[in-house]
C-alpha cells in the first residue's frame, strides 16, 4: 500500500513538473509575441526622421528659390531650444502662405529619445538629424560667427542670410522674418 501510495505521488509530481513546464513555454511564447507586438506598435508611432551628416545636410543651407528659409539648431536636452519651438512651429503654420519654410536641426545624441519627443510633441516643421561628430569642421560653415552653442538660427533668401546665437521668443521671430518678407 505504501509503495502504491508513492507511486501515486511520484506521478503527481511528475505530471506537476510537465504541466508547469508548459505554462512556462506558454508564458514565454505569449511574451515574445506580446513584445513583438509591441515592437511594432513603436516603430508606427516614430517619427521618421532623416538622419544626414554635414555633407548630406549642406544643400538645405543653400536652397535658391523664392522661400524665405528659417533653418533652427536645437537639441532636447537644451532647455531654452525646447523652449522655443512651439514658436518656430508657430511661425511654420502662419506664414506659410508667405512662402516661410522652417527646417528643425536636431543636435540629439540619443536617436530614440528624439523620436519619442517628436512622437510627444506632435512637430509639424520639416526635421532633420545631424549626426557628425565633426562639429569643429562644420560649425563655421553654418557661420563664421556661430560659437557652436545652441539654439542657433539662420533665415535666408536668396542672397539674403542672417545669423542668431540665442532663443527667439514669437514676437522676435516674427520680426526677424519681415525683414525677409518683400
């Protein structure tokens, strides 16, 4: 009777070990599809974000049309940058019917941590990421007299071009843009 008994329990526990083992497959196979799903869920909802060296990026320095380019150099670890752009987007929305363009230079280091910002913070302007490191080689060619600080701003057209070191509040923004404005 006792050895019945542990044969019993024996087969319990063994089955036991089975079942348990397959809610642990299960739990795994249920998790990896989960985070695939979710992996996917937040590749659509990021943004899709050029990524350009210097040289890629240089054309959008020297666009001859007939737009008045705002080109804004900023970063979301910058406080005063972060700051600003709901006017840089602003002035995006309201002057486009007076041929304004605004560019938004990231200056991230951290590619998903931008996506995830711009997801956030719904920007329409077009934007870009410049990723070279080589910022000692590319600096003075935005200008001679930017010190590589940020934000930094050019507006231009045509033969028209102007520097700012500093953060724009709307109404200086707008200022600026109607010397630009014929």
């Amino acid at each position: 009777m006792m050895k019945k008994a542990l044969f019993i329990l024996f087969i319990m526990i063994f089955i036991s070990c089975k079942n348990e083992s397959k809610s642990t497959e299960i739990a795994q196979t249920t998790t990896k599809e989960t985070t695939t799903e979710l992996k996917s869920e937040i590749v659509e909802t990021t943004s899709d974000i050029p990524v350009l060296n210097f040289e890629q990026f240089e054309k959008y320095l020297q666009i001859e049309d007939d737009n008045i380019h705002v080109v804004n150099f900023w970063a979301t670890w910058c406080a005063p940058c972060v700051k600003e752009l709901p006017h840089f987007e602003a002035v995006n929305q309201e002057y486009k019917d007076k041929n304004v363009k605004v560019l938004l230079v990231s200056l991230d280091f951290n590619l998903k941590k931008l996506n995830s910002f711009l997801v956030k913070n719904e920007l329409k302007s077009e934007k870009v990421l410049l990723d070279d490191p080589d910022q000692n080689a590319w600096i003075s060619k935005v200008s001679k007299d930017w010190s590589g600080s940020i934000p930094a701003t050019v507006i231009y057209k045509k033969g028209k071009r102007k520097f700012y070191e500093h953060s724009f509040t709307k109404a200086e923004l707008e200022s600026e843009l109607r010397n630009f404005i014929n």
